[in-house]
C-alpha cells in the first residue's frame, strides 16, 4: 500500500489533523485522572476534557475558517447556512472514557452543502489516527486503507453496536440471521470497528443509536477505503442519521436487503 504525502493534503485536512492534535493532548493529561462529570439533559456524561478538547477544536478550525459552520456535540451549531460546515465530537465514547476505557475517540469532519468531504478520526490511547478525503483515499497513521474483498456471509466477521433500538423492532430476527450465518461476531464498538473495516481486518458493522457526529468521519473513512457506509434503510449519512450499516460492496448489498426498513 502506498504511504500519505502531506503534500497531497488541503489546507481544510491540515487543520484538522492539528485541531485533533490539539484535542488528543488534552484528553491524554485528563485520562484515568481527575475530572468533573456531570450528567446532561439526554442523562449522558459530559467531562471537563470533553468541554475543553471541543472549545480547543474550535479554536483551531475557525481561526483558520472564520466563515465555516461548527456543529459541536457540546457547544451546539452555529453559522447553519454556511456552504461548510464542521462536525465535531471532542470525545465520542464519553462513558468509556469515564471508566479509563481507552476505546474513545475525537471525530472531525468537514460537510460541504450536505455532503461529508473529509474525515479524521483519533483514538488518542490506542495511537490510531485515520482520515481521509473525498477522491483521495483513507489512512491509518500514514499507510492507506483498503475494505476485505471477503464477500461470502458465511466467511465474514461483523461488529456490532448500540442495538437498542434494533432489539425492540422486527429487525432484531433478522440480525439474528445475519448472526447465524457469520464466521465471527464481535462487538468492538466506538471508532475502532469502523477502523478495522476500513483496515480490511473485518467486512460490517451493523449500529443503530447512532448520532451523525459519532459517525460522520468514520463514514467518510470507510467509504474513501472501498466500502460502502449507509444507515440501515440505504441512506446516505445526513444531520438525522441515527443507524449504520457499513461493510464492502458485495456484503452491504446482501445485509441490506435483510435490514432495510427495519430502524429509521
């Protein structure tokens, strides 16, 4: 596989590999030590270090782009109408975080008249920085990334995550099948399934419970490495993206006529 040339990068790829360095410094001095918690009105956590990588973000994205949109998991959305638009997860994975899991991560993206351009996506405790843009292919820490060409169900290895709302509809059956059918079934969860996928070291992940700011870099990452990643109706990600399903060509295509319909 061919290695990254900086060279290659826009200037909107640069600044987002810095506001995630700049993240991943602050959630590294806060890990497994002291910090504030407290509970937001959906009852999930929100962490000084998830305050303070969003705010550093910030500043880092809209010093270089004044002009641009930011959507931020703690900061909300401002300037909606503009042509770009930036979605930022300081830490996605806040839970786990809590709990010194090192499985969180920083997503940063960058959506263009409702189209995700650019990606980068940073597991700051497991040293794995991915990123990627439209029509210039995905990275992991500077090696490209390429989906399995396992297309056969019986062979493939499937991730899955938050299936609450896939529990409680008709589709749980169907995962069931799906299950069944599977060489292995794991539930690696966060950034790091969709890590592996692009990696080719596994061939779908199947969530539902997700928000567009958890998913919006992973989905341009994986796409960029041959994939293809839509909600489990077939669409697109968008602003109301709330289910994934993410796998090669083939593979989507069958797990998707079992799926569609099933979780909004």
């Amino acid at each position: 596989m061919d290695s990254f040339n900086a060279d290659n990068a826009s200037d909107y790829l640069k600044v987002a590999l810095a506001a995630a360095d700049s993240a991943a410094g602050i959630s590294r001095s806060y890990y497994a030590g002291n910090f504030a918690v407290t509970t937001k009105a959906d009852k999930t956590p929100v962490t000084q270090a998830d305050v303070e990588c969003e705010h550093a973000i910030r500043e880092v994205i809209l010093s270089a782009f004044p002009e641009h949109g930011f959507y931020g998991e703690e900061t909300g959305q401002t300037q909606g109408d503009a042509e770009f638009l930036w979605l930022v997860d300081p830490i996605d994975g806040t839970k786990g975080f809590v709990r010194e899991y090192p499985f969180f991560s920083t997503q940063i993206a960058l959506m263009r008249d409702g189209e995700i351009i650019l990606g980068v996506s940073s597991g700051t405790m497991m040293d794995e920085l991915a990123w990627a843009e439209k029509g210039q292919g995905a990275w992991l820490n500077g090696k490209q990334l390429q989906v399995s060409d396992i297309y056969d169900p019986e062979r493939a290895a499937i991730s899955t995550g938050n299936l609450k709302s896939l529990a409680s509809s008709d589709g749980w059956a169907v995962l069931g099948d799906i299950v069944e059918h599977a060489d292995r079934i794991r539930g690696y969860g966060d950034f790091y399934h969709y890590h592996l996928l692009a990696a080719g070291k596994i061939e779908a992940v199947i969530e539902s419970d997700v928000n567009i700011l958890d998913i919006a870099a992973l989905s341009v990452i994986v796409s960029e490495a041959g994939g293809v990643f839509t909600d489990l109706n077939g669409d697109k990600p968008n602003l109301e993206t709330r289910s994934v399903l993410a796998a090669n060509a083939s593979l989507h295509e069958k797990f998707l006529s079992q799926l569609s319909g099933f979780v909004a």
